[in-house]
C-alpha cells in the first residue's frame, strides 16, 4: 500500500504538478484514536489530493524528511485535534513544520 491514501493524480502532468507543488491537503491526526477518521475524512475530499501518513512514522520518533516535505508542499493542513493528537510529539512536529509556511490550519476538534 502506498504511503499516502490520497487520490493519485491522473495523468503525466498532474502528476509532476503535485511532485512540484505538493499535496492539497496534509492530514495530522494521531493513530491511537483517529486510525479510522483520517482516512475516511480523505475519502470524504475525494476532489483534492490528500495526504495521511499510516505507515511511515513510528510512534516516538520524529517525522521524517520525506514527511516534512510533504507538509511544506502542502496548501492546507488539516489538524484532526484528539486526545492523542494533543499528546502527540509528531503532531506537534508536524503543526510547527507547517506554522513556518504561513498557509492555513484547519483544525477539526473531536
């Protein structure tokens, strides 16, 4: 399975348009108890290209290169606020990596 659960851009030129420009919408959340959410939620807005990691961070450790490119390519950033996400030491990577491009937060609380 891919990394992301984003719908894949069609044809050549979208595709490089994304590898160049990034992703519509990054989805922060954290697994312990948003596992089922994000995904659905990025099914749910399937006329943007989203990105949810499921499979590349482990819990504990700090996000990767690749993630942080990801979030900086991004125009929105959508924070699924849980329980577990406001404990969450990647999530708050994630939050102040995307802080740094000026763009905008959309921040759904549970």
């Amino acid at each position: 399975m891919d990394r992301s659960q984003a719908a894949k851009p069609k044809g050549l030129g979208e595709r490089l348009y994304r590898f160049l420009l990034g992703d519509d919408i990054f989805i922060s959340y954290a697994r312990a108890d948003a596992i089922d959410y994000a995904p659905a939620l990025a099914a749910r807005l399937d006329k943007f290209v989203c990105f949810i990691d499921q499979i590349n961070a482990s819990p504990g450790a700090k996000i990767s290169a690749e993630i942080r490119r990801k979030i900086r390519n991004s125009t929105v950033f959508v924070l699924v606020g849980t329980k577990a996400a406001a404990a969450s030491h990647a999530v708050a990577e994630e939050v102040e990596e995307f802080l740094k491009t000026g763009r905008p937060i959309i921040p759904i609380n549970f």
